[in-house]
C-alpha cells in the first residue's frame, strides 16, 4: 500500500513521515530543495509474531505501507501548476492531508478547503484535457459520458470521491488516478500540549460534513517517541499521557480507510502477512503472492488465525477438524492463515 503526504508548507508532513518510518529526514523545510522523502514500514501485527514463534520460519515477513513524503503545495506551489508533483500524486492508494493545528494563525479547516479544492482543480485539468482531446478522436462514447459527468462535479467543486462508477466506469476512471477520488485520511497536527486527545467535536463535524475520516495527534513529540528505543518509548508514553503512539492508530485508521485485511501464510520457510482488500476471494488473494497460483487455482485450505493458535499446529488443526476447503470464490476473512493448492 502506497500512501502520500500532502499538506502546506510546515504543516508537519515531514515530522509526521518521521513519526510513521523512524526516520529522520529534514524537518522545518527544505531549505529550498523540493525533495521527496521515501520510507516503508512494516506493519506491526502480533498475529505475525505469534506464527513466528510457533513455526520458527527461515523468514518473517510483514505487511508493508510505503509513504511519500511531498514537498508543499500551496500558493505559487499549488498543484495544478506543478504537473510533475501531481503526477506522481496520482500513484498513491490513498492520500494523508496535513493539516498545520499548532502554532500562531493555524487554520486547519481553510487548509482543508484549500486542499480538498487544489486537488479538485488538479483533476479538472485533466479531465478537461482528455475531453478536448477525445473530440479529436473517434467516439468513446463510454468514457466521453464519464468524462463529462466528472467534469460538472468537479465544476461544482464536488470531489470525485462522491460519484458512485459502475465497475467499467471504474476501470476507465482509474487509469487517470483522480486525486480527488482518493481515499483520504486527514490529520490534525496538533501541539504537544494537546497530546493524546482526541479529535475535537467541532473538527469531526466538519469532517462528517465532508465525509472524511481522520485523526489527531502531536506530531512533533510523536516523532521524537518514535525515535526512542522500545523501553524508553513505553515509560515516556505513559508519562505524558499518551495510551497508543499516534503511528499504531494512524495505521489502523488506514486499513479501515482502505477496506484492508490481513490473511497470512505460513511454513518453515516463511511466515508471511499478505493485505488484500476485504471481499476479496480466494483465488484474487492467491494471486496476490502469484500469478501462476492465481491461473492455476485448485483450492484453498482454510483455517482462522485463532483456531491455529489454539490448535498449536497445522497437523493438529488437520485432527480437529478445523482445516477447511474453500474454492476460488471464498470471501477471505481478516486473520486466515492460507495453504493454496495449484497446478501449473
Ligand atoms: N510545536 C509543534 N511544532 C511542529 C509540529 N509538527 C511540526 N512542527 C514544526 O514545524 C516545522 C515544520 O515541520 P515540517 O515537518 O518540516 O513540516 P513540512 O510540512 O514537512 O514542511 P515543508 O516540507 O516545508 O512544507 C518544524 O520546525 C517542526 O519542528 C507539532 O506538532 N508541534
Ligand atoms: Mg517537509
């Protein structure tokens, strides 16, 4: 999973990255070079570390979210002017917005608006694009109707997000990487005085308003807890009143965001946490570690991550009965530990 940062100059984008990765890139801008940072996590899960323990594999392997971290966009920088930003926008699953909530003069709700309407306009170019140049083309009737009814949202100033596509309009849609068709996950970045509390009633409301799902957090005094080891992290948390680190909750919030969830796989070899999006069937989740498993698909054997655990072992499993077969069409469930059969 590919998730950006996107937010005005010193909103914390960068301290929030560091937060997320427990890198230490370059906060308080960057000094004019319009850099962007690269990080992965991998995503913490104690289900991961249990299998681990019990198969003692040559490998573990957890799931992973890749951040982007983007320079400002804002003012003379703003997105439509800067093709080569939004370009590589457009390659995200889903989009962080930060929003500045600590210092003089914070605004988060204006910088929401401005944002949310940077990114429409941003798209509005290209939608615009492509439709003067569809005319130029031979008839895609299809794709001229989807182009047009996205035009007069985005004219409106209504994201794309809002629009329901048929799974073919989808398609089409997707190909263009509409940020304004993104998920988004909005953060309020707040001071550290206001650490570990909640989103205000007032915020949410706003963000009910506009549909958006989002979070607080002190951004800077995060960054620096994620920069602990273990054992600091644990004492300093408790001391300042904090109950989870804000990266533990921006995590989950995401997952939600997205509609993922988690199967595993598991062996000597590799004990692995695959993401897949929820109502995915099993032959799309095997596809997901191959192709060849994918068109080759036989069946797969199914047991639930807390079944395993109590059982204590796949052979265990087998004798209790709790292996089940499952076809291609299986709805995969959050925590199935997978064995596909396939032939090539
Ligand atoms: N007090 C306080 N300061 C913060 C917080 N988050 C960031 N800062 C400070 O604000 C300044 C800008 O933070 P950055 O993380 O560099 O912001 P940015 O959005 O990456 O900035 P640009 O990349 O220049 O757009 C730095 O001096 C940070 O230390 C916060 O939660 N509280
Ligand atoms: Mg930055």
């Amino acid at each position: 999973m590919k998730v950006g940062l996107i937010g005005h100059r010193g909103a914390g984008k960068t301290t929030i990255f560091n937060m997320l990765t427990g890198l230490q890139a370059q906060t308080g801008g960057f000094g004019g070079k319009e850099e962007i940072h690269l990080g992965v996590i991998k995503v913490p899960d104690a289900r991961i570390d249990k299998l681990s323990q019990i198969f003692k594999p040559k490998k573990t392997t957890y799931a992973e979210i890749r951040f982007t971290d983007f320079p400002p966009s804002e003012g003379e920088e703003n997105l439509k002017s800067n093709q080569a930003l939004v370009t590589q926008m457009r390659e995200v699953d889903a989009i962080t917005l930060v929003l500045r909530d600590f210092g003089a003069g914070a605004n988060p709700i204006k910088e929401l608006n401005d944002l949310m309407t940077e990114m429409i306009l941003a798209d509005l170019a290209v939608v615009e694009n492509r439709r003067s140049r569809l005319k130029k083309e031979k008839a895609r009737l299809q794709e001229e109707a989807l182009l047009d009814r996205c035009s007069e949202a985005l004219e409106n100033e209504v994201s794309l997000r809002t629009l329901s596509f048929s799974a073919d309009e989808e398609n089409l849609a997707s190909g263009f990487g509409f940020l304004s068709r993104k998920p988004v996950l909005v953060i309020f970045n707040q001071s550290e005085e206001q650490a570990g509390q909640s989103l205000s009633s007032s915020y949410q409301e706003e963000l009910d308003r506009r549909q958006l799902q989002g979070l607080a957090l002190a951004g800077k005094v995060e960054m620096e807890i994620a920069q602990l080891d273990e054992n600091d992290r644990t004492a300093f948390l408790r001391e300042i009143g904090i109950e989870e680190p804000a990266r533990e909750r921006f995590i989950r919030a995401s997952y939600a965001l997205l509609n993922l969830i988690s199967f595993f796989t598991t062996g000597e070899d590799e004990v692995r946490a695959w993401t897949i999006t929820q109502g995915a069937v099993a032959r799309k989740a095997a596809g997901k570690i191959h192709s060849d498993i994918e068109r080759g698909f036989i069946r797969a054997e199914v047991v639930p991550y807390d079944e395993f655990v109590i059982c204590g072992s796949d052979a265990k499993c087998k004798e209790a009965g709790k292996l089940r077969l499952e076809g291609k069409d299986y709805l995969v469930k959050d925590g199935d530990i997978i064995h596909f059969r396939f032939a090539v």
